[in-house]
C-alpha cells in the first residue's frame, strides 16, 4: 500500500470511528456508518461528513446534529483544526501538521506514487497487433499508446506486467500484396525505392486492390455480374492459389512472404522505437493458426461444444443472452475464434504467473472478446475471470475516415513527422525558443509534437470515439499535453534559478497559505489516482489528474511569491513543493509515455 493511501485510510477511518462516537454520545443512536466525499472548492475545508445519511437513526436538524458533531471532533481529533456547516454538510479543516508530515514522507521518494516491487497479479496486455500487409495507421496509434499507458500504469500499481502482440502475418489480405509485388514489382526493394518497408508492402496492396477492381469492371463488362465478377476476377484466384501454396509449405511462396514480412518488421520497429512503445514477447498468426483445435476436441468430449450435422462444431450461449458460435468448419479448420482460444492458453502456458490478460481492440470487436472470454471460463480456466477487452473508439481526423485498401490511410508515420512540423510551427510563432540550436529545436519540436499527439489521445475515456486535430492539440494553453509540458519546464526554471541545497524537508509547524495546502491535497492524490487508473484500464484518469495538477500549481504560482518571498523557511517550502509537483507531473506522463522537456 502506498504511504499517502495509508495515512488517507488511517484518518478516514480515525474520523468514522470518532463520528459513530460523537453520534453515540451525543444522541445516543447507533450509527452503521459514516458518508465521505472531498470538500467543495466553494467552502472551507479539507473533507466533508454528509449528515443527511444520519436521519435515518437522529431526529432532527441536520446543521444542528452537524455543528455538534463537528465540535466534538475538534475536541477529539487532533487532526481537525476547525470546522463549518453548510445545510447538511459537515466540513472539517485538517491540521496544516497532517499535510506538512505527509510532505516530509513524500519528499525522498522520487518516484512518489507508484507502488514498491510487484505485489499483485502478473497480466499480460496485448496492443499493436498489426496485419504485414501495410504500416501502421492512425487507429494502430492509438492501439499502441492506449495499451502501452494501461501496461505502464498496471506496473505503477504493482502488477507484475508482460506486453505483448500477435503480428497478423498469414492469410489471403498478406498474399495481395505478395502477388502484387512478383506481378508489378520488378524487384523493387527498400533499398532500391527509399521507402520504408512497411510502407512499400503496403504500395502493392494498394496497387493489388487497383488491379483487382479494373479485372472485375472488365468482367462486368464482359456480361458477368458484380458479385461473380468479384469472385472470378483472376487476380484473386491467384492470391487465393498462393495462399494454398504456403499452407502447403511451397518453399519459393515461403521464401518470397519471409522475405517481405522482414520489410515489414524492420518498418515496424522503426515506428515503434519514433512512437516510444515496446514489446516483452511477440506472437505470431502463423505459429498460432492451428492451435484451439485439440481445445475444441475436448471440449466437445465433455459437451461444453456440439457438432452440426455437416460436420461443423459450435458452441450454444444462447442462454448467456448470445447466440450460437461456430468453432470448427465443416472441413476441420478452425476459425479466428478457435485460433484466439488457443492462443490464450499458450500464453498461460508461456508464462505461468499470468493471472490475467488485456485485450487492447478497438469496440467493433466487442462481441468476439464476450464469446471468447465465456468459452475459456465454460472450458474451466479459472484465469479467464480476469480477462479484460480494452475497447476503444475509432480515431477521425477532420478529412473523414480512412480506407487503407484505397490508400487514404493515415499513416502513422506521416502523422508523427506533422505533429512535430506542427509543433515547430507553432513555437515559431509563439518565439519561445531563443537561444536555441538547431538540433535542440528539432529535439524539442518532436518532443512537443508527440507528447501532443498522445495526450489528446490518451485524456479521452477510450471508450469514446476522437475527432483528432493536430493544430487543437499542439496549443500551450488549455487542456493539452504543450501546456502541461510547459509548466513543468517553468519549475525547472524555478529549481535552476533557486539551487537548493541541505535538508529536503521542513517543519512541521509551518503555516501553509490555502493553494500550498491544495497543492498538497492533490498531490496526495496521485496514488489513488494510479491506483483507479489500472482498475478502470483507463489513461485518461492520469492525463485529467496531470491537467488538474498543473492548474492547481499555476493557480499557486499566480498567487504566491516564490524565489521573491523574505521568509527563507516558507520560500525553502515552496520551492520543495514546486519540485515535488514537477515529480509528479514527470512521473505521471512517463506513465502515457510522454516525455517532459527541461526547458521551453
């Protein structure tokens, strides 16, 4: 457990035990429990008793059972300084000692807010999990920056974690591009063309995808209709015919989708490493194709499956609200679903700690992941009760959606250098960096342009569908990643300017200015707030603490003096908090994968 969680338990339930007291009492009742919630920013106070609940076993008026009550906790608790009613809420102050101690705990600790070792589960996410047909595209960004962030944060909250991905390397969509280049490459190469490999790949679906339309109009021209036309079109009975040839293990088709997947991987990883995300292990389609098979055999002996008279074996969740599922086609080959069954029980098998895994799938998938993850508890897998689909929503820029068959993709690579043309721009004009060479400008263009980038997708709930514009998110005001950027760099500034030496901590007999202790409540925060962030599998919960944060210390900075304050304690305290809210800020976008400048 986290210190600040601890101490905010201990008087949490100090204060409850003290108000079943005082209502004891005082009025003679008993009362089954105590209602808490922070104290509105509008009154006075630190947390708030809710008397309404308290009718129910004391008669009369809520300010008047609220002002006895608080009387008696300030007489009783230490820690409560004051107290105020409002209506029927009861609002107590908290000694500026509470916060001043638990500041002097926090101070020594840079990585204040993450839990110590892995405690908990070890889990499995998995994100990215790319097709080798074409680059990645906008929808994969934010795949890969929601699943990293979740893997990032779970191990913050003292999971043990492994990342993962399942690369899409077989299949018909693999042998178009493969066809397409043995038919119009002429040998083309990464080498030869200058392109990524990634990106040339993907040139030939695009171009397989032309070829094919202009074979079908041909057809229909010739008196064939649309739909037989597309399924005679010769084109893709040729990549259908190939697709025969690798499963049968033809070495020259092995050879050639060895060959092009190797373009791929090398393009990949480049945007991987320009995206800062990583993988702990990878899987891939074409090792785990035939694996779920033997599964549903079993499972068919022990009647969790049944076989149709064709041959074909399903499975029935018509009575979980589902319908009927198949799992093996009538020849015997499996579907995806069979495919992904199996794949998650390798992954046990692989790692036997795992006790969980995460999904990170966008929310058209909804309905695969409910089968699959009732199928594995039907089978008896004790682990596929913690077994969760991070569903997302689709990502829209504001030219419309994207169609990577017809090459409208955005692609994530060119998405990354505009965000950092973007952000070049918009310093310029802003003429924040003066004195700056030309490689630190660079440096910092890209680090503003990518932290801009990833904090607009990861403060939306990713649940939610995102309208994503580049010029909206690269703005140094507001709730945007260049702001918050910003105000960590203005601390540095601070910190330079200030050159603390000595002793880290203070007394705590202090007077604390109101935005010091408010600056102090949220920080005491950041725990929790890592801790709902890896129960909800939700980012955002991190990026809207870290904006609330920076708000709070620019309120502060606005409102107090403090390289210009004459009391040297208070200025010593001040420049330690500033410090200490500049950690955070860091530590919590490390947490979305977001890196901080020193300066700006």
């Amino acid at each position: 457990m986290h210190l600040a969680n601890k101490r905010m338990m201990e008087l949490q339930q100090l204060l409850e035990k003290e108000v079943i007291a005082a209502v004891k009492e005082l009025f003679n009742a008993d009362l089954p429990s105590v209602e808490f919630q922070p104290t509105r920013k509008d009154f006075e106070g630190d947390v708030t008793v809710v008397v309404f609940p308290m009718l129910r076993v004391v008669k009369g008026n809520p300010v008047e059972i609220g002002n006895k009550v608080g009387e008696y906790l300030q007489k009783n608790v230490a820690e409560i300084t004051k107290f105020n009613v409002v209506k029927g809420f009861l609002n107590l102050v908290v000694s500026n000692s509470y916060y001043l101690e638990f500041f002097n705990g926090m101070v020594a600790n840079p990585t204040f807010g993450y839990a110590t070792g892995s405690s908990k589960d070890a889990v499995m996410v998995e994100y990215s999990s790319p097709n080798t047909n074409k680059p990645l595209h906008l929808g994969h960004i934010r795949n890969n920056l929601l699943g990293y962030s979740v893997a990032e944060i779970l191990k913050a909250a003292g999971h043990k974690v492994y990342k993962t991905q399942i690369i899409n390397d077989r299949g018909i969509h693999i042998c178009k591009s493969m066809l397409a280049w043995q038919q119009f490459g002429d040998g083309e190469t990464p080498e030869s063309s200058g392109l990524k490999g990634d990106h040339l790949v993907g040139k030939y679906y695009v171009a397989f995808d032309k070829a094919y339309k202009a074979e079908i109009e041909q057809l229909i021209a010739k008196g064939k209709d649309k739909e037989t036309a597309a399924k005679e079109a010769p084109l893709l009975s040729a990549a259908q015919e190939m697709l025969r040839k690798w499963e049968a293990g033809d070495k020259e088709v092995v050879a050639l989708w060895k060959k092009m997947n190797g373009w791929v991987y090398e393009g990949f990883d480049t945007t991987y490493k320009n995206l800062g995300v990583d993988f702990d292990t990878l899987y891939y389609e074409s090792d785990t194709y035939l694996l779920g098979r033997d599964v549903v055999k079993d499972g068919l002996e022990k009647g969790v499956f049944f076989k149709k008279d064709d041959g074909s074996v399903w499975i029935d969740l018509t009575d979980e609200g589902l319908d009927e599922k198949i799992v093996l086609r009538s020849d015997g080959t499996a579907v995806y679903m069979t495919q992904d069954i199996g794949t998650a029980i390798q992954r046990v098998t692989d790692f036997p700690d795992i006790n969980g895994m995460v999904y990170t799938v966008g929310n058209e998938q909804d309905y695969h992941f409910k089968v699959l993850f009732l199928i594995l508890k039907k089978l008896g897998f004790t682990w596929a009760e913690k077994l969760h689909h991070l569903s997302y929503g689709m990502v829209d820029l504001p030219s419309g959606k994207m169609k990577s068959r017809e090459g409208t993709v955005v692609d994530a690579d060119d998405l990354m250098d505009n965000m950092t043309n973007t952000a070049a721009s918009i310093s310029e004009e802003l003429g924040k960096l003066e004195g700056y060479s030309k490689e630190e400008k660079q440096s910092l263009y890209k680090m503003i342009g990518l932290g801009a980038l990833k904090y607009y997708i990861l403060k939306v709930d990713p649940k939610k569908r995102i309208l994503f514009n580049p010029e909206e998110s690269v703005d140094f005001q507001g709730n945007t990643g260049p702001f918050i950027q910003y105000t960590y760099a203005r601390i540095q500034s601070i910190l330079r300017k200030a050159q603390l030496v000595g002793s880290e901590t203070v007394s705590p007999s202090l007077e604390l200015h109101e935005k010091e202790k408010e600056l102090l409540k949220q920080l005491e925060m950041f725990p929790i707030k890592i801790e709902e962030a890896a129960q909800a599998y939700s980012p955002a919960l991190i990026a809207n603490y870290t904006y609330d944060l920076v708000k709070e210390f620019n309120s502060f900075y606005q409102q107090v003096s403090i390289l210009g304050e004459a009391d040297e304690d208070i200025k010593k305290f001040r420049v330690l908090l500033s410090k200490k809210v500049a950690e955070v800020i860091k530590n919590a976008f490390r947490l979305l994968g977001v890196a901080m400048p020193e300066r700006m």
